[in-house]
C-alpha cells in the first residue's frame, strides 16, 4: 500500500530555471509539497501512466524522486520545458528508426498529459501556444479595448513597398515573428526590434514572414505581470541609453532605471479582459507610454521573464506565484506511513 500524496503542486520546467527554483522554495517555506517534472527526462528517467475509465482519465508521473497521481496534484505550472513545440520528427510510418518513434510516441502522450489534467493550470500548454501568435495577440488587445500599434504580417515585398510607403514620414519597426537565434559564419546573433532604413531594398522581405508596424515614439515602457487577478508593473526607463532605445532587449537590464509603477484602472482592465480571451491566468506583457502619454500594447509573453523585477524592485512576484497556485490547495492530512511505504518530499531543483 502505497501512501497518498494530497494536494501537490506539478511543476513542468527543465533542470535549470531559476523562476522554478525561487517558488519552490518559498511553497516549501509554506509546507507545499511540489513535484518537479522535467519532460527532457521523459522516457529515459521518467514514466507517465493514464489510466481511462468511466470517462475519466487518471494517472501518474513517476521520475527517480517519487511519483504523483493525477488526482493529488491541486495546480499544474507549465514553465519552459526545452523543445516542447519543436517540429515533430517524421511520422512516415514506413520508415524512421527506433529513436524517432519513441519520440513521436512520447510526444502524444504528453499532449494526453496536457489535455487530460483536470486541475488549475497556470501557463496550460495549449492555450499558451495559442496566446503566443502574434496576430491573434494585436487582434485582441484591440478588441480588449487596447491602444495597438497599425500592423502588417508579411513576405508580399509588393504589400510591405505599400505599407512602407503609407507610413509617409513616420519610420517603419521590423520585428521577427519569433525571437529565434540565427547562426552566422562568425557570431550568431538574436534577431530584435529594428527600424528599417528609409530608402532600403525590400526585395528580401520575401525571405521570410516579418512583422511591420509604425515605430512609436516612447517616453517610457512598461513591463506588466500579470498573476491571476494581480498586475504588478515596472516602468523601465528605456530612452536614457542609445543600445535600449530601439528595443531594450538589446542592452543589459543593469543599464535602466526601474520603478514601481502604477498602471490606470482602464488599462489593467483591458489587461485582465485580453487575458480572459485567451483564458490565461499568467502573463508579462510589453507596453510603450508615449510622450503624449498614450499606452500602446506591444506584446503578450505568456511564459515571460519576471523575477528580475522582484531582484530590482522588490515586488513579491515569487510570492504572487505561490498563491496562485496554491488557489485551490488544502493541506495534506498527515498519517504514519505503512512499513516500506515512502512519502513524496517536496522537489528542490536539486
């Protein structure tokens, strides 16, 4: 008989996230038990069972550190698991070898894992995936009531020639899709924010899909973390250096000045609405405030970065974290464990 874990929170991340590692900690401090998995480990040093009855699907997961039903576990957090979304090997089923099957394999049961969770999800995989299309995202911030930015998704050179050109005198910010590294002969490089030059050949806008929209002018940006019903925002003073004018990404984050903001009511309201939308309950999203002091929606990150903040500001994201998911717990009822039976401790990122 084994013992039964209540209420555990599922963490799904990798073996180094330093996000995971503060909440951790402080669920320990609140004697919440937590249970790391780490999908890149899945199926070498880890199983997943489902077990499908009576239209219910149960279960566990079991790695070299314990295991936890399906049933016990009060939140799941998908973090950055490396490779989640990366194209899928080929499905040809008349060839392919052993490795490749066992991947596609464990792929579809981690979509089962994903789908048949039944329990509050912070960052729920699909509905992530869905909340990073950059389309979608402009479309419903405007439709939240958000101030964006006139955009266009295109590799037509004929329609960006046309789109550059109605923006008259105003420059023209080009944006990849997805920030992705690009190796070169000599530096690989992460492509950001530029603006294009005025009078530049757009012949090879037709080698990739890019965004387009009119650059704003900024005073400020704002960087806003959205936790449940909490919206925590840090204004970033971004104009005072030449490397983070453009895009701050570009700079060190030690370069600029932070403040504890306070966002109007009507914008976290729009915040709370797209993120309703997309039925997330976590979210860093990017801002400009410009010189008019207009706030312009630029970007939804809905697996961001935060914990910098916390480092230069002393918001209590890591604790913000911790309540949300502990939305739903009730403490484990404690009981001698039978002879040979083992209790789950907490995982420490160890």
């Amino acid at each position: 008989m084994e013992a039964i874990i209540s209420s555990t929170v599922l963490v799904i991340t990798n073996d180094h996230d330093e996000h995971v590692d503060a909440v951790i900690e402080e669920l320990d401090r609140r004697a919440v038990r937590v249970f790391r998995f780490n999908p890149e480990e899945f199926t070498r040093g880890a199983s997943i069972s489902m077990d499908i009855c009576n239209g219910r699907i149960d279960g566990e997961i079991r790695t070299a550190n314990g295991q936890v039903a399906f049933h016990d576990i009060c939140a799941a957090w998908y973090r950055r698991s490396r490779a989640l979304f990366a194209p899928l090997p080929s499905m040809n089923a008349l060839c392919g070898d052993l490795e490749n099957f066992v991947t596609v394999q464990s792929n579809a049961a981690l979509s089962g894992l994903f789908s048949g969770l039944q329990t509050l999800w912070v960052g729920q995989p699909f509905r992530l995936r869905q909340a990073d299309v950059k389309a979608v995202q402009l479309a419903q911030a405007s439709n939240a009531g958000l101030t964006t930015p006139k955009t266009l998704i295109s590799n037509d050179a004929s329609r960006v020639s046309a789109f550059v050109e109605a923006l008259g005198y105003t420059d023209c910010a080009i944006k990849p899709l997805v920030a992705t590294r690009v190796d070169g002969e000599e530096v690989a490089r992460l492509p950001i924010t530029t603006i294009l030059p005025r009078g530049h050949a757009l012949d090879s806008a037709a080698l990739s899909p890019t965004i387009f929209q009119p650059y704003i002018e900024k005073a400020y940006e704002l960087r806003c973390v959205v936790m449940g019903e909490r919206i925590f925002t840090a204004k970033m003073d971004t104009q005072a250096h030449e490397s983070t004018r453009t895009d701050w990404r570009a700079g060190l984050v030690e370069q600029m000045r932070h403040e504890v903001f306070d966002l109007p009511d009507r914008v976290q309201a729009g915040l709370h609405r797209l993120m309703s939308s997309f039925g997330i309950n976590f979210a860093s999203i990017d801002m400009i405030v410009t010189p008019e002091g207009d706030f312009v929606f630029l970007d939804l990150n809905p697996n961001g970065q935060w914990l910098w903040l916390e480092e230069e500001l002393g918001l209590p994201l890591v604790a913000a974290m911790a309540d949300l998911l502990t939305t739903d717990y009730s403490a484990a009822t404690e009981a001698a464990p039978a002879a040979g039976v083992t209790i789950l401790e907490s995982a420490d990122g160890a």
